[in-house]
C-alpha cells in the first residue's frame, strides 16, 4: 500500500510504501477511493492537538471492504463504507453509558490516534463505518464524513433557531447552508473579510446574505456557527444574536478567546463548543440528505499531491473541500 505519513516534524507529508494491514477480528479492510482532507488535518501538522506521530492522517474516508474480521456481520466484501473521525470508544466510561459517546473517556479517532486514510487502504473498527447510500459518488461522499456530520451537530446545537449566521464559508459551512436553507432556515454567511468569490458562492448555495466577517450582521441572529479557527469572531458573533441565542464553536482547535464585556452574554445568550460525533449523529444526518439534496463542491487532488491539497486549505484557497482520490496501480501504469 502507499500512504501519505507525517513523522512530526515541518516538512509536512511524504510518501511510504509498506505492507497491506490485516484487519483484526471486529476491522475491516478498506480498499480506498477517496479521503477528504480537513482543516483538522491542518491542526495535527500544526501540532496544534497531540495525537499518535507518525500518522498516515484522513478521516474522511471512502472506500469498499475487501477484507472483514472473523468477528464482523455488519459488513460483506464489496461494500462501500465510510470512515469518519470517531474510530473507537471505551463503550464503557459514564459518556458512553448514556449516549455521549462523543466524549468518551478512552476513544480512538482516524486520521489522528490510528493511520487514517490518505493511503490506498485502511483499517477500520466495523462498528463505527458508516453504510453509504448508493446516489452519492465517492468524492462527494468524502467531505460529509466530517465536515458534514460536525457541520450537522453544530446546527442541531442551535435549538431550532430560524436565522442563522455561519461564520467561516468552508468545507462545513458550505454543507450545512444547503441543509439548513432546506429546512426553511435564513442563513447569513461571513467569510474573510473581501472574499468576494466566497460570498458569491454562499449566495449561489441559497444564504439569503454574504458579507465578511468585519461587517455587521444584516439581521439579528437566533444563533451563530463558527467554523473558523479565530476566536475573536466568539465575541463579534455574541454580539449578533439575539437575547437566549446560541453560539456555537465547531471546530477542534481554536485561537484564544479575547475578553468582552459581560453584557454580550448578558441575556441568557450561550457559548458552547461541539465535540467530535456520534454514531447516531451520522444515521441521522445521512438520513436528513437523502431528504434534502445536499451537494459537496469538490475540487480533486491525487494522493500523492496531498501537501499540495493542505497548503491551498491554509490559504483559503479551496471553494468548498478538497478530497484525495486514490488510484489503482494499473491506473498508475505499474
């Protein structure tokens, strides 16, 4: 197999070549068509969160078993599965025991405490894949392994709100517009400040108005998503919405937060961060896009381009989500 490995240092990704794993009794063998590559990816090159180093990162991952434990019913060879963040848990802590499991005491997560799936293949724990239903195409299946399922616990946080401001137009946000507008909701986008070409697409995805993030909001908000890594936007979003409305950070990692003045939470108004996912959060999220067309834009990359693909996301540089597509070596001429 070939992989994409990060050793730890700065030199970012580079490419290895080792044995095919076997699975162990409740894993599977995946043999990958696409991984997504997320802004978390980002963090752990950053050293910005700890995990296991090396790592082969990815935790969106696309693929067909081609291998199952002796202990697996789930899953047959052939079928086509997708891998998200949340790789194990301790199934035993008091998290796990009333339905929290994604702040489990002991879990293991893809891409970050087990190689993940910038690779040609990977090994998964059975019961935390994810069936994928048959109209979604591997590369646009990718993204909403994170981006979507974090995008969507994020906005089950905003207790029903009705007008909602997303601040950070990527990968996430550009998923959850499209769900959210299909539910009837308003949605205000904030991208970086003179990110004409982003605020465009927002508005072309159904937000009902698009702005930088320096710009006041054009109504008062019910509740705020927070996607991007700056926390400074905690209090400029506490400051549009409204009294008992909701903030809700979404990402990993986040800069400090600045001080503000106690009458920007005066109200009842909430901040509070989303962590990780559930299992139940994926059957109900992929449930809500069978119903609601939801459509990733995706821009391509080859495994072996991978550093190329991290780069451009720390820019700002990608509309929508970049994903790794994975190639055969008969596709490759070897």
């Amino acid at each position: 197999m070939r992989a994409m490995q990060f050793d730890g240092g700065g030199s970012g990704l580079h490419m290895i070549e080792r044995a095919i794993p076997e699975p162990g009794p409740d894993e599977i063998l995946i043999e990958v068509a696409a991984c997504g590559v997320c802004r978390t990816d980002l963090h752990i090159l950053d050293r910005d969160i700890e995990g296991k180093i090396p790592i082969v990162p990815g935790h969106e991952i696309v693929g067909k078993v081609i291998e199952t434990g002796e202990d697996v019913s789930r899953f047959s060879l052939g079928d086509r599965v997708g891998v998200p963040w949340l790789g194990s848990t301790c199934g035993q802590c008091r998290y796990c025991m009333t339905h929290m499991e994604n702040l489990c005491d002991d879990p293991g997560f893809t891409g970050f405490t087990v190689d993940g799936g910038y690779a040609t293949h990977a090994v998964a724990r059975a019961d935390y894949c994810i069936a994928l239903p048959p109209g979604l195409d591997d590369a646009h299946a990718a993204p909403l392994l994170c981006a979507g399922l974090i995008g969507y616990r994020a906005f089950s946080l905003t207790n029903d709100a009705h007008r909602i401001g997303l601040y950070g137009f990527g990968a996430s946000a550009h998923i959850i517009a499209q769900l959210a507008t299909g539910l009837g909701c308003e949605i205000a986008a904030f991208t970086k400040p003179g990110d004409v070409k982003g605020q465009g697409f927002a508005l072309s995805l159904g937000c009902i108005w698009a702005g930088g993030s320096d710009e006041a909001a054009p109504f008062e908000l019910d509740a705020a998503i927070i996607f991007a890594p700056v926390g400074s936007l905690v209090p400029t979003a506490l400051a549009a919405i409204r009294k008992g409305g909701t903030v809700v950070c979404a990402g990993i990692h986040m800069s400090d937060i600045p001080a503000f003045p106690y009458a920007l939470i005066w109200g009842e108004r909430q901040v509070r961060s989303v962590a990780n996912l559930t299992r139940a959060d994926g059957e109900s999220f992929f449930a809500a896009v069978g119903e609601i067309k939801v459509e990733a834009q995706v821009e391509r990359f080859a495994l072996e381009d991978a550093n190329v693909a991290l780069d451009r996301l720390r820019r700002g540089d990608i509309v929508g989500a970049a994903v790794l597509i994975m190639q055969t070596d008969q596709e490759r001429g070897e």
